[in-house]
C-alpha cells in the first residue's frame, strides 16, 4: 500500500518543522523501506531528498550529499525533470559553504531546467540561493544581477515573503557597497512588507478558524 510510505513521508516533514530532526529521518528511512518493499521505485528520489534535507540540518553534509545524489540519480532514471532540478537545487545549497564552484554550478543547471519547465517559484529560489553564493564570495555585481532577476517573478507570484528576501540581500549589497539611501528606502519597503505578509497570514488563518468552525456546525446539525 503506497499510502504507508506516504504517511511515513507526511510524519517526517511535521517532525522535521517541529526540529525533531533525528525523529523525522527515522521515518523517512521508514518511508523509503516501505516503498522499496512494494516496488514503488519510480516515488524514491523524493525519499532520498527527504532524508538528505534531515542530513543536512543534522549537520552531516556528506551524507545529505550522498542522498541528494541519490535522488538525482532516480529522477534520472524515470526521466523526471522536476525531481532532477530539485536534486540539483539541493545539491547546490549544500556545497556552498565548502565549495562554492559545485554550488553554482548545481544551482545554474537547476536554474536552467526550471526555466524551460516553467517552474516560476521553484526558479525564483533557485536564483536566490545563487545571489546567497555570489554574497558569501563579496561578488556584489552578480549577486545583484541575480536578484534583478528574482524580482519580476516576485511580482509574477504576488508573494510578499518573496519581494521582502530579495529586499533584504539588496539591503546588505547596498549597505556593504555605502548606497545608504537606497538601503534605508528598502528598509522602508520591508517594513511595509512585513504588515502585508501578517495580515496575509492573519486572513489565512481566520479563513481556517472559519472553515472548521462551519464544518463543526454542520456535524453538530447531522
């Protein structure tokens, strides 16, 4: 039954929010051994990306390396271009603190494949994890270039959260480079974002007061 490796799956991404990160890797082990065990071969490269994502905030690069190349590796194989450009995106965010040539270059190829699939969030992240590098290596100029290109689909996307991460790399490059009067105007803009994202998750969580408040209702009816 694929839904037991699923639900092993859904434990580990709550314990992995909640930061029981060893707990949330067990289960994903589980997932991925449930899977194995009822031939669901073509759902293993999201297993191995769980498990490497459990690695890597457990501080175990090597392993959380090993896993996403796994998963590079099974999304190769059933020709799965959005699994490929995830394992690559991964792939790229854990080389950047000890190799920051693999990481750029795992994240352009992911860049690239998203681009022609069309994944807008997916390749805005991508393309802010690329100014991350550019901004540890002092590469003010491409790191910026890089932001110039998330913007627009922060726009597309209508995300706040998104425009306010591109302001706050903007803010340190501006900063670092003494433009302090487009600094302190993006810090203005920040500001104004952070009361958009928290009436945004104020409406959202009213909506879900709601909603399970009328489902109530209506049991209580039947």
């Amino acid at each position: 039954d694929p839904s037991i490796g699923n639900t092993y799956n859904n434990l580990g991404e709550i314990n992995l929010k909640l930061g029981f990160i060893a707990k949330a890797k067990t289960y994903f082990f589980l997932g991925l051994q449930r899977k194995i065990e009822n031939g669901f071969l073509e759902s293993l490269g999201n297993s191995y990306l769980n498990i490497g994502r459990a690695y890597k905030r457990l501080y175990q690069l090597d392993s959380a390396v090993y896993y996403s190349r796994r998963a590079y590796r099974s999304f190769e194989e059933i020709n799965d271009k959005k699994g490929i450009a995830d394992a690559l995106n991964n792939l790229g965010n854990y080389f950047r603190i000890e190799n920051t040539d693999s990481a750029i270059y795992f994240l352009n190829r992911s860049a690239e494949l998203k681009k022609a699939l069309g994944n807008t969030g997916g390749l805005l992240f991508t393309y802010l994890s690329l100014s991350d590098v550019f901004i540890q290596s002092k590469n003010w100029k491409e790191a910026q270039s890089l932001l110039d290109n998330a913007r627009p689909l922060a726009d597309e996307m209508k995300s706040p959260l998104s425009m306010k991460s591109i302001l706050s790399r903007e803010i340190q490059i501006d900063s670092v480079n003494g433009n302090w009067r487009s600094a302190f105007n993006k810090m203005n803009q920040v500001k104004v974002l952070q009361d958009s994202i928290y009436d945004l998750n104020m409406a959202n969580t009213t909506k879900e007061l709601e909603a399970k408040f009328e489902s109530k209702q209506k049991a209580q009816k039947i």
